[in-house]
C-alpha cells in the first residue's frame, strides 16, 4: 500500500483515492509524483535541477543544495512504490548547461535511481534535448493506456492528458490564516502536476494559465504535512 | 583683561540682533570639537540642540582662509524630510551672517546630475540620510571624497541606534573614521536612560565619545482624561473619549492626536469627523497614505491652518510643522520614552511647559498611562539594551567596502569592532560573513566560479565585476517593507457561480495597504482608509480594488495591529506594580478600582514575580488565561509554544489569543480536572525548555520565522528586492525565499544567514528573548488560580476573541477545514 494510500485508510473522509483518467488510473502521491499501479510507473514534473547555480551564475547565490533536495524527494517516492518505470515529465533540468553543472555525486545518486528500471526523459521548455550522458531515453511525449504523458498541456478537449509546465499552487484562507501549497489540478480529461523541484516554485491555481485547461470542471489536491486535501475550487484565492 | 570671546564676531552680532545670547552647551561643544573630541548632547527639545550641533561647523567654516578642499561637515538623520528641513533652518544664520559656506541636501530625491556633480564637487556641508552615506562610502571615490571630512552630525541618535539601520550607520561611521582619521562626530539625542551607550556608539568601542547634558526644560503637563462614560474592559478604539477629545480640539490652537497604528487613526480620525459639527479642519498623516496628500498635510500645519491632526509614528521624529500646544495619545504609549518624544511635539520651546492628554482605549491601559504618567515625572526612560551587530547588515556592509577600494580582511575586522555593536564580533563570523558574500558560504564550495568577491594579487578583497556593484546599490538599506498593495477605486461586477465576476479598475489610488491586511478580508468586508469607508471587493494583480461603501456603513474592521509596538518591559513592571498594591487604587476611576477589586474577590491579584495562571470552563469548552505582562509579541510565541504542548498532554487546543498583559487559550479537554488530578502539570506547561525542541520544531514552519528569513535574506543581499511593477508581471514565478528557507535549514542548519534569522527571532517578531526571560523568573513560581467562570482580568484578555483571534500553526488542520467546507455540487 502506497503511504498516500495508508493515510487515507487511517483517515476516513479523506477524498483521495485512485482517480480515473480514462482507462488510466493515477495515485497522487505526498511527495507531488504521481503513482500508475497499473503501469508501474512513477511520474514526477518540472524537477528543475540546478536552478540554484543558475541563479548563482547570476550573483544570487541560493544554496547550492535544491539538486539533492529534490533528488531525496524523487529517491524516498521510487523506495515508496519500486517503480519499473520513471517518467520525468519535462523541465527536468533548468538549463541546457545544468547537466554540467550537476556535481559528480548527484550525478551518481541519478545513476543509481536508474538502475533496474527504465527511465524516460521528457523534453521540456528548460530542456528541450536531454544528452545521453544523463541515462534513460528521451521523447517530447510518451502515451500510456489512452493517455498521452507531455510537458505542457495541450488544452485538446477530445484526448486525455497528463502534463507539468504550469506549477500549480493554490491558497487557501480559513481561521484567518491562509495556506499555499503545491497542488494537483485534475478534471476528467486532465491532470496538472505540481513542480517537485525544491526552488521550482508554484503558479496559483487561480492563473488565467489554468483556465482555458480546465473549462469542465477543476478539482485541487494539495499537498499537505500528512496527507492530500481536496479542496473546494471556490475557496482558493488569488496570491 | 577680559577673556576673549570664543565666537567670532559676526556670530556674536548675529546673536545679539536676535536678543539671544549663546547658550553654555553651544560653548561647550565649540570647545569639544575645538579640541577634536567627539560629543554627545543630550537635551530636552527645543533646547537649540541642532544649531548646537551645527555652530562647530560654521564657526571653523567662516574663519577658515579660502575655500575648505572638499567636504567639511557631514549631517545625517533617520528621515529625508527631517534632513531637509535641517538644510532650510541652517540657511538662515548662513545666509544673515553672509557666510561663504554651501549647504545641501542628499537624498533619494537628488538627480542623478546633481550627485555626479556632489561627488566632483562636494558642498561644505552635506545633509543626508544613512542609507545615502552607505551609498557614498561604497563609492569607488569615497576615499578622496570624504579625505578632508572634519565633522558628522548625527541628530535623533536615540531614534536611530535602536535598529538595523543603526548597526549599519556604526559600520560607516567606522568606515569614515578610517578615510578620514581627523574626523570628530557630533551625536544629537533625546533624554536617554544610558547615555553611555550612545557615547560608545559615537566614539567607537574604545573610544567613548565625550557627553554634555542640557538639564530638561519646564515640566510638562500631561493629565489621563477621566471620561464621562465609563471605560471600557477592552478594546483599542476610545470611541468613548472621542466627545471629550473633540473638546479638547476646539479649545486649543493646533493638536497633534498620536495613535500607534493606521487603523487606529483611520478610525480617530473618522470619529472625529462625525463629531465635527464645527467643521474644524481636522487632517489625517499616517504612512500609508499618498505621499502628495501627506506632503499637502505637512504644508497646510506649517502655514497654521489646521486645528488638528491625527496621526502616527510617521510624526514621532522631530520635525516642526506648526505651532502644536496640545499633544494627545490615544491608547496606551507602550513605553516611555516614545510618549516623551511625543510630547516632546508640543511647544517647541524649552521654558514653557508641553501639554498632554493620555486617553486610554481600556482598563488595562489605563494602568499603563498611569505607569507611563509616573515614568514621564520621574524622567524615566525605557530605551532597549544597545544593539548586538546583525550579521546580514555586517554582509551588506563587506559588500559595500569591496565595491568602493577593496578591503584587506584582517584590517577590516578590526575596523568593523570599533563599530560598538560589532565589538564581540567574532573571528569566526566575520569570515563566515565573508565567505557568505563571495560565495554564498556553504559548506558544499560549488560557488567558487561565480564568486562575487575575489582578492586581488595584494590580497585585497574585490567586487568581481561591474554587476555586483550595480546589484549591491540596487539593494542598499536595512529597511525591508511589507508587501504593499495599492488601494484603488473600482467596481466588481457579480460572476457566474464558482467563477470570480470581474472587477473594473481605473479609479484613483488612495494609497497602499499591506498585503497581509488585504488577505484576511473578503469581497464585501468594509474598512476604514483615507478617512472615508470603503468595501473590499477583490485583489487584482499588485491592486486591492475597493468602492465606497454606500453612506452610514458601519465598518468592520477584521484586523487591529496592536503589537506594533509591544509593552516595554520597564513600563509592565510598573503596570504590576500598580496592581498589586491595592492601597493606590482609590485614585484610579471608580469603575477601574471596582474592577480590580471584583478580581481580587473572585480569582487573585497577580504578585510581582510570580505568573498567575486561572482555569475554568466556558460554553462547552474549557480555558486557561496567564497573565505575563510580557507584550503582545512574545505572548504570541508563548501561546503558539503552548498549544503545541497541550496538544501533546492531548488536551487537544482549540486556538489562543493574547494582548500587552496576558494570553488565553481554549482546549476541548478539561485542564482544571486534568491539573487537578496530576495528568498536566502547570511548572512542565511553562518549563523554560519550551524554547529548546519545542521552538525549533514550530521555527521550521512559522510564518512569522520565514517572514524574519526573508528579511535576512534581503539585507545580507542573498536575493534581490523587489521593485514596484518589477513583481506579479505575468506568470512569472519568482524564487520564493520560503522554499530557499526549508532547502538551508535541512542541510545547513549552521549557515550565518540562519543564525542571523534566529538572533532576530530573539528580539523581533517572536521577542523569544523576553519570553525566556519570564519563564526563568516564574520558574517555580506559577500560582494555579481553578475558577468557575471566567475572571474580571481574564475577561479583558477573552474580548480580544474574534478581533484578533491568533490559531496554532498547523497548516494541515487548517487544510482539513477547508476541505470538510467541500460542497455536494463540487463533487459531483
């Protein structure tokens, strides 16, 4: 059993279950990766690695610790679920220049994820080609029972989709507090995935971007301390 | 023989034709700065400290032969507006006395022609503010710019040591004491409790300045007002007093009503409008506000045609701007020094007394003004402890350094410890702040190729390129706003369900508010700004669109900044003091003695020295209020510190709210049953290691802890400001410092900017200092107080429910809420 799944067993009223994308069914997962028992694939988005040294190479030294960080998150979702297959959904590196700068012990750590199951890069904006010198294949989008897997989401109304690109977040006020997470934005048709990167960042929910993707309808799962919360569209508030 | 006049004579005339003779503490700091000797004044207002400060100068100025080569005098003050009216008050002898002397101003304001040409040509005398002199001592010219410096004016030093921006100005003055050895600083401050913090501050650690004290001038007179209606037992608006004060107005030429936050004195100032039968002109100055339309207030009071203004902080420093004979402080004054200089605006000469009137909003502060009433009398002052150097301004200031000559580390770490705040500055830090600056000083050295520092083959430290210096000028200060918002006049117009309608903007802008204020509001709420009511109806883009609200709206008003200042210490004491000597209660208002007798009746006084905790149930829920007198600030610490506990003891909280003088929290659980019979112990609830574990868990994801980073973050130069218009463009997204916070605290807990961050923590917004300084000294000295209702104090600190109501942090909680709110239709 998944931990996403675990939690919900423990936690009646919970809302997360294994939600159909046509033929396709999809686990969120805690960790913004999203689970496809039936393929045995794990899926994650927008890693963005080594965005900090290319803010560096621009004066802002952030630390130079978001490649492992986001490497940890990736390494604690594949001992979760022991995918056969891992799709990185694009964005994967910030740069065309990121995997030289890469050091050699993170590039190693990717080596070792790699190993016993296949690995696909998808292409994305940030990095449109992916060298081989990074492992696994590469493709700009991959279909998987029905469903086509891609970097930024095609807005088609007729086929079913999984895609990244847009970072969704979402805000939530309650008891005069409000919350903002990373989140999954999902219809029928549709699944955006939230960044998994540590400095990627996240685009509100209530963006102009999101609303031409999700027309018929929109539901958000946040990603919380415990587990995912699925919240009404009509209480998520602007930034 | 007589001795010989030490003025020259043109000054002596221009004395005399006023029918003034100079003053002894004028002489005095002629003689001082004559022998090169740094000084300290200290003198009440109106005492003719600046031309004090000043006459040095112009004396040294007006004998000299020939033109000085270069600056002469250097005049600093916290506010651009202060300094610039310094320059207009100094024109005037200059110009009576026909003195060949140049005097300008420095400012954001000064074009960028006039300061290429400053720096080619300097004036005799130069006015500015601190975050300019940083500017000017990382210019690549300020060695030969200020080689011939003679004299730094620091006016408000009081004001200004008490901030970041103080351990910034002590780092330049180190700095200019460097370029220019034969320099003396003149330092101009309010009665302060500890002068010699000031003189080593001035001086330089080893060196304390000299010290001249003006002893204060009449005594003022400041009353409590006792009001007709009775006062009420909480609350922040004085809504009861507002008839009295209008009286008050009416008989007085010009009236300053201070309150401590906007939205007090949006609400004042409303009040008083409604009261205003006599259309008295009554203006409204709060920081918030337009600058046009605060500049067109500063006019008006200058030119005497204003018979009152209602105002905050933004008036506290010392600039005239009319003819003020009555000073009035709505709500309590928080400290003593602050209502000092606040009076201080009232008459503005030494001889004749200022007058006051303290108008408390509760009963509460009503002991306060009274504490802060005996302070006044008793010239006692409530200064904070000096400063110890921020490790961010230090990184600022390094950057600063190697962006004008260059700096060699080990005479630089001396230089920067004679700057009193640095003087403990350790070895180890100052390289850490170093490296932080070149590299970013991680643990991981990944950095090395994109070094913003690097050391020339003398072994001076470096900017690396013309970028960095642009980026450090970019960024220069320790001022880091809240995020604003602009209010703008608008229009929403209804959308279809579950589809936001679409708001029209293009009315004009009222000024700004900040951002968190308009997050807790919803379309529809009403608020008072700019003295008029206007309704929330959306936020839109970097705008929050707002219409008025139709006549006779009652605003709500959904959020009170009452801990923008929090209670000083030294006034809490007395505040104790007071309540528990029953034998001084009969000359407080009878339904304020009554009040704390009814509390003595049914629970117990709290005692100096101990902490007085009360249980009991309440609609279903049960309750425990604490009274520490410690401020707002670091209640709000100790009630997030204590939710986490009782959550643990499964007690299982519900939220806390506090004030200045206690905190309340309400669990599902029956704490009285559970002390009671042994299963939660009060001396463990506030044992002092609630700051160890408990604080570090809670530092991981406060808001009030990532807000502190982010402030670090800015200043030390680890990430950009953000510029009006710069930010919200598109769907950009923008590194968030919050992710850079979570990503630095797991796998470099060490880094010197987190250790900037939690010094902070110490003394700002979490005021962990202060909390651990009461937990120590009611450490076995807690007295459990079990009720059957709710006490007379703890009904005070009760009210406070739903006005500012404060919950635990646990975001998940939240989030649960939010999603039980899930609706059929949403899920269908």
């Amino acid at each position: 059993m998944t931990v996403a799944a675990a939690m919900l067993a423990k936690r009646p009223g919970a809302t997360n279950e294994a939600f159909m994308l046509g033929r396709l069914a999809l686990v969120p997962d805690l960790s913004g990766a999203l689970w496809l028992p039936e393929e045995r694939t794990l899926v994650v988005a927008d890693l963005h690695l080594e965005k900090g040294s290319a803010y560096a190479a621009r004066g802002v030294m952030l630390p130079p610790y978001d490649s492992t960080a986001t490497l940890v998150a990736l390494g604690h979702a594949i001992r979760r679920h022991q995918p056969a297959r891992v799709i990185a959904l694009g964005d994967s590196f910030h740069d065309r220049d990121a995997e030289n700068r890469l050091a050699p012990e993170t590039r190693a750590t990717l080596s070792l994820m790699q190993q016993g199951r296949d690995w696909l890069w998808i292409t994305g904006n940030h990095d449109p080609a992916i060298s081989r010198a990074m492992g696994g294949e590469s493709a700009a989008e991959i279909v998987l029972a029905g469903v086509a897997l891609r970097h930024e989401p095609a807005a088609s109304e007729s086929e079913y989709e999984i895609a990244g690109h847009l970072h969704p977040a979402a805000k939530v006020r309650m008891r005069g507090r409000a919350i903002r997470r990373r989140c999954f934005a999902m219809s029928a048709r549709r699944c955006v995935m939230p960044a998994m990167g540590a400095y990627a960042g996240g685009l509100n929910l209530r963006d102009a971007a999101f609303r031409p993707l999700f027309r018929e309808g929109l539901s958000a799962h946040l990603l919380g301390d415990g587990r995912l919360f699925r919240i009404d569209p009509r209480l998520l508030l602007p930034d | 023989m007589a001795a010989p006049s030490p003025l020259p004579p043109a000054f002596e005339a221009w004395f005399s034709g006023r029918g003034w003779s100079v003053r002894p503490h004028q002489l005095a700091l002629l003689e001082e700065a004559r022998a090169g000797r740094s000084t300290l004044l200290v003198a009440p207002t109106g005492a003719g400290k600046t031309l004090a400060g000043f006459l040095p100068s112009l004396v040294e100025l007006a004998e000299r032969e020939g033109r000085h080569d270069g600056l002469h005098t250097l005049y600093i003050s916290p506010l651009k507006a202060l300094a610039v009216d310094i320059a207009r008050n100094l024109e005037a002898p200059v110009h009576e006395m026909a003195l060949p002397i140049t005097i300008e101003t420095r400012t954001g304001d000064t074009s960028a022609a006039k300061r290429t040409r400053q720096i080619q040509r300097p004036p005799d005398i130069l006015l500015t503010t601190p975050e300019q002199l940083a500017l000017l001592v990382s210019h690549r010219d300020a060695a030969p710019f200020f080689s011939n410096l003679r004299r730094i004016v620091l006016d408000e030093l009081h004001a200004l040591v008490t901030s970041k921006r103080g351990d910034l100005l002590a780092l330049d003055l180190a700095r200019l004491k460097a370029l220019a050895p034969q320099v003396s600083a003149v330092g101009l401050s309010a009665t302060v409790r500890e002068p010699a913090d000031l003189q080593r501050y001035l001086g330089g650690a080893g060196t304390p300045a000299g010290l001249v004290t003006v002893a204060g001038g009449a005594k003022p007179r400041i009353g409590i007002l006792d009001t007709e209606r009775n006062l009420p037992i909480a609350g922040h608006t004085t809504l009861h007093a507002m008839a009295e004060v209008y009286q008050a107005i009416r008989t007085h030429k010009l009236t300053l009503v201070f309150v401590n936050t906007r939205m007090q004195a949006e609400f004042a100032f409303q009040a008083l409008w409604n009261l205003n039968d006599d259309n008295l002109p009554i203006a409204l100055h709060h920081g918030s506000l337009d600058a046009q339309q605060r500049r067109k207030v500063e006019a008006a009071m200058a030119d005497g045609r204003l018979k009152a203004v209602v105002c905050t902080a933004t008036l506290d420093l010392g600039i005239d701007w009319g003819d003020v004979d009555l000073v009035v402080n709505l709500g309590a004054p928080k400290g003593a020094s602050r209502l000092i200089q606040r009076i201080g605006r009232s008459n503005h000469r030494m001889d004749e007394p200022s007058e006051a009137l303290l108008v408390p909003s509760n009963r509460f502060e009503l002991l306060e003004c009274r504490a802060a009433l005996e302070a006044v009398h008793e010239a006692a002052q409530d200064t904070p402890p000096p400063r110890i150097g921020a490790l961010d301004v230090l990184a600022q200031h390094v950057l600063g350094v190697a962006c004008s000559d260059g700096f060699e580390a080990d005479a630089l770490y001396e230089e920067v410890r004679t700057a009193s705040p640095y003087a403990d500055l350790t070895r180890e830090d100052f390289d850490a702040v170093v490296n932080f600056v070149a590299t970013g000083g991680y643990a991981l050295k990944s950095y090395e190729r994109f070094a913003k520092l690097r050391q020339d083959k003398a072994g001076l430290w470096r900017a690396s390129n013309a970028r960095v210096i642009q980026q450090y000028r970019m960024n220069v200060g320790t001022i880091v706003e809240a995020t604003m918002l602009k209010v703008r006049l608008g229009r929403a117009r209804a959308g279809r369900p579950g589809q936001p309608g679409m708001i029209t903007r293009g009315g004009r802008v009222l000024g700004e508010i900040e951002e968190y204020f308009a997050e807790t509001m919803v379309a529809g709420d009403t608020f008072v700004f700019a003295g008029e009511v206007l309704r929330f109806e959306g936020i839109v883009e970097n705008e929050a669109v707002c219409s008025r609200a139709s006549p006779g709206t009652d605003p709500k008003i959904p959020s009170y900044d009452g801990g923008k200042f929090p209670l000083s210490t030294f006034l809490a004491a007395r505040v104790r003091a007071i309540l528990a000597s029953p034998s001084l209660w009969h000359t407080l208002p009878e339904e304020v003695s009554a009040w704390l007798h009814a509390q003595k009746r049914i629970s117990r006084l709290p005692q100096p020295g101990e902490l007085l905790v009360e249980t009991f149930p309440r609609g279903g829920r049960f309750y425990l209020a604490a009274y520490p007198f410690e401020g707002r600030l670091a209640h709000q610490t100790l009630g997030m510190l204590l939710t986490r506990r009782l959550e643990r003891a499964r007690m299982r909280p519900l939220g806390f709210v506090c004030n200045d003088y206690g905190m309340a929290c309400w669990t599902l659980g029956d704490m009285t049953a559970a002390i009671a019979r042994g299963a939660l112990d009060l001396d463990e609830l506030f044992s002092q290691d609630m700051l160890g574990d408990d604080l570090e868990d809670w530092m991981a994801e406060s808001a009030l802890m990532k807000r502190t980073f982010r402030s670090c973050a800015i200043i030390g130069g680890l990430i950009e400001r953000r510029f009006p218009g710069q930010e919200k463009s598109g769907r950009q997204v923008t590194i968030s410092t919050d992710l850079v916070y979570d990503v630095l605290r797991r796998h470099e807990p060490d880094h010197i900017l987190l250790k900037a961050a939690r010094a902070d923590a110490a003394t700002g917004l979490l005021d962990i200092r202060r909390l651990g300084e009461m937990l120590t000294r009611i450490s076995g000295r807690i007295v459990h107080q079990p009720l059957d209702h709710v006490s007379p104090l703890g009904v005070s600190v009760m009210l406070e429910i739903g006005r500012e109501a404060v919950y635990g942090e646990a975001a998940d909680e939240i989030l649960a809420e939010a999603e039980a709110m899930l609706t059929e239709e949403a899920m269908a």
